[in-house]
C-alpha cells in the first residue's frame, strides 16, 4: 500500500484534494505482519472480536475506530470508515417506551 497525501497544489498554488483509494478491511488484515492474537494485544480489542470485524461481522463505532487508527500507525497511511470498506457497525435503535438520556 503506498502512502497518499490528500492534498496538492496545482500550477497556480491552489490547494485541491486528492482523489483517495478505497480499501478493504480485509485487505488490511491480509496485509497484517502479525498474527490475530498479537494484533488484539497491541490495539487492546479481543481476539473474537477482531475476527468478528475481518469476517464483516457488526462492530460498535468505537472499536472500529480504534481498530483503524492502529492500522493508520502501522501502515503509516490514514485508514478511516471513509476509506475502509467491509466494516458493518452496529447501529442502536432506541425503543419508543425508553425515555431519552437527556
């Protein structure tokens, strides 16, 4: 995976984004120099549960988060829920009778 810088000046100096690669989590845990249970040491999220995300399994937004953030550092490329496919998050719903955290 090649590094990316977002943003360039053109020839007149004005400042335009890049266009940015998509990847896939699966890609990411494919590329991986280490193995699932060395991965859920470092980045602090259970082993089950990371083979949860790889396989597409939901995920809270958090965990994701920190999952990509990680990979960020390892990889030395930005890796968000923008340019990551693959990744299912868990949505909540609040039911009706519940009275709201206000």
């Amino acid at each position: 995976m090649s590094a990316r810088d977002t943003r360039q000046l053109d020839q007149k100096g004005w400042m335009r984004m890049q266009e940015e690669r998509t990847y896939t989590i699966k890609e990411l845990f494919d590329d991986l120099p280490m193995s699932i249970r060395h991965l859920a040491q470092q980045v602090k999220i259970n082993e089950v549960t990371l083979a949860r995300i790889r396989d597409g399994k939901p995920t809270r937004r958090p965990t994701a988060n920190k999952l990509l953030l990680f990979f960020s550092e390892l990889y030395k490329q930005k890796y968000t829920l923008r340019n990551v496919t693959g990744i299912h998050i868990l949505e909540y719903s609040r039911k009706e009778n519940e009275p709201s955290a206000a």
